[in-house]
C-alpha cells in the first residue's frame, strides 16, 4: 500500500509505502498459487492499509487508486473490490491503473521527473522494451519476449538447481561466485533475421536443462558456474537489446524496471553499455523493483497531474491489460 502526495511544482513524493508478502506461502509450493494470492491479498489488504494511512498522516485521500491488470484474477478482484469500496466511503475519485505503468512509475521518486525514455521491463511475468515519451501518454511497445519472461526463467533455472523459489535473488547470489565463461550457453534472438526488439528466453532454459542432463547424473558440473553462465547470458541479451531500442529511437535515457531490474549483473552490464554509449541510466532503487504500491501511487499521481479522467466503480479488472493502455475507464 503506497501514499504519495503530487506537489504543486508536478513532482510525487512518497509519503508511505507498506508491503504485505505471501512469498513464504508460495515458496512451498514451488510457484504462485493463484487461490492463495487472492486469500494472502484479502487477509493483508486492511491491517497494511491503516499502517499505511498511519504513517503517512493521512485520515482521507483525495484519489484511490489500485492495479486493474494486468495480473491474477483473483487478488486483482480482491484489490479492485477494495480500492473501489474505500473510494466510494470517501467520497473520492477512483483510478483503475496498470500495473506495468506503475513500474515505470518507481523511479521517479529518487530520480525525479522521468524524461522520454526507452524503459526495459523485466520481471516475473513480463519481459518488454517500451517507447515512454511520458507517464501521462500512451506507452508504446516496442518488442516483448515471444516466450518465457526473464524473471521465468530465473525462476524454472533455479528450481533445476534445487535452489527454490523465488529464484531471482538465490540464483544471483550464486552465479557471483562462478565463472560466467566456464559454462557459455545460448543468447536467443540475437542473429541477423531476428526481431531487434523482442526476446526469447525458452531456448535457454532449455540448455541448461539439458547440460544438468548430461552432467548432473555423476556430479560434474559446478552449480556456480552454471547459475553465472545462465546469468549473464539473460544479462548480455537484456541490456544489448534495450541500448541498441534506445538508439535506434535517439533516445538519450533508458530505464530499467521490474523485479529483474534488482538483478546484480544487468545493472552492472547496463551502466557499463549506458557509459560506452553516452545513454543516461535510471533503475528504481532496490526496493521500489519488486511489486509494491508506491509505484501505483506514483502512476496514478502522474495521470492525475495530466487532468485524466477517474475511472468508474463499475471499471472491470483485466488480467490480460496490454502495456499500451494505462488507465481503465
């Protein structure tokens, strides 16, 4: 639950920010159970929205906002339902939002205002290169993966080395201390005929099953170099795509987003293709790239400010809501 207060000279400044994480529920089951979601959301979403209200000092916002889609079903429901419910017992505008906007959004409350940009978005459940030329207009795709999202494959990578779930972060930690060349495998969708802008990541997943395959019966093989080959295979593809989108487009600034943005090795890749390239980096600080409502706030904020008009209680929640539409009406 994020509390943002929009000043008068445009800027958003965060006011409160408290998360409620059902992960430990999940994790036992190797993945995201949607049931559990949408119960975890439900059980959550009252006591983390009064600590909320708590700490920033607010008794009454002036707007609610909530993620519309895109996402689970269920715990979108559960968000909507309760969004829209608060908004009508205020008496205050109700602002259905994307989700993927929102992480667009994150950045702006240390890097302030956000110029136009090319943004790489990479998480769990997507992976896409966006045109955002600003947080009030329609956001542009530019190319998105055909397959797995990158945040996926961290996800199957780790659980094929026993490593659990999530894997993003375990499977980081451990890649820095092997040999990213000891183990090379595959950069999908990086020759000649291939997309500019989009991504695979299927085919890699698949290499390293099958090197475990091959090497895992007897043991020859080394977990670390195996985690940092895979890691900076995803990393070379994900920050070679995203600068050459920003110079393709003459854009000058690219941004990062998304939980893979908290990714050890694409930030160091990044800033060190950024630098070679006099592109200017924004990545949201580490604990505003995984899912949070400070980025909503941030977005909703931002339509606000741009005299967008609120959506209506009966506005539907939309799993599959394309990146290109940021508000539902």
């Amino acid at each position: 639950m994020g509390i943002a207060e929009l000043t008068p000279d445009g800027s958003v400044v965060l006011l409160a920010d408290e998360v409620a994480s059902s992960v430990e529920e999940h994790a036992r089951f190797g993945g995201v159970v949607p049931e559990i979601a949408s119960r975890a959301h439900l059980e959550a979403l009252g006591v983390t929205a009064r600590r909320a209200l708590d700490l920033a000092g607010v008794q009454r916002p002036d707007v609610v906002a909530a993620t519309i889609g895109p996402g689970l079903a269920g715990a979108l429901l559960v968000g909507v339902s309760a969004a829209k419910g608060l908004a009508l017992a205020w008496g205050v505008p109700f602002y259905g939002v994307n989700h993927l906007g929102g992480h667009i959004a994150a950045d702006v409350y240390e890097n302030g205002p956000l110029p136009e940009c090319v943004a790489l978005l990479v998480s769990g459940g997507h992976t896409s290169l966006l045109h955002v030329r600003s947080l009030a207009e329609p956001i542009e795709e530019l190319g998105a993966t055909v397959d797995d999202a990158a945040g996926e494959a961290y996800d199957k990578v780790a659980r094929l080395l026993g490593l659990g779930y999530p894997g993003g972060k375990v499977l980081d930690e451990l890649a820095q201390q092997g040999d990213s060349s000891a183990v090379p495998f595959p950069r999908g969708m990086t020759g000649p005929r291939d997309a500019r802008h989009s991504f695979s990541f299927s085919g890699l997943k698949t290499a390293v099953a099958r090197y475990l395959e091959k090497h895992g019966v007897e043991a020859d093989f080394s977990p670390a170099d195996v985690a940092a080959g895979f890691q900076e295979a995803v990393a070379d593809v994900l920050t070679m795509k995203a600068v050459r989108a920003a110079t393709d487009l003459g854009v000058s600034t690219l941004l990062i987003a998304g939980g893979v943005a908290a990714n050890s090795r694409v930030r160091a890749l990044a800033e060190q293709r950024c630098a070679e390239t006099g592109l200017t980096l924004r990545v949201p600080p580490l604990r505003l790239c995984t899912d949070n409502g400070a980025m909503i706030a941030s977005f909703a904020a931002h339509l606000v400010a741009a005299g967008a008009q609120p959506s209506s209680l009966q506005a539907a929640a939309d799993p599959g809501l394309p990146v290109v539409k940021g508000q539902v009406h």
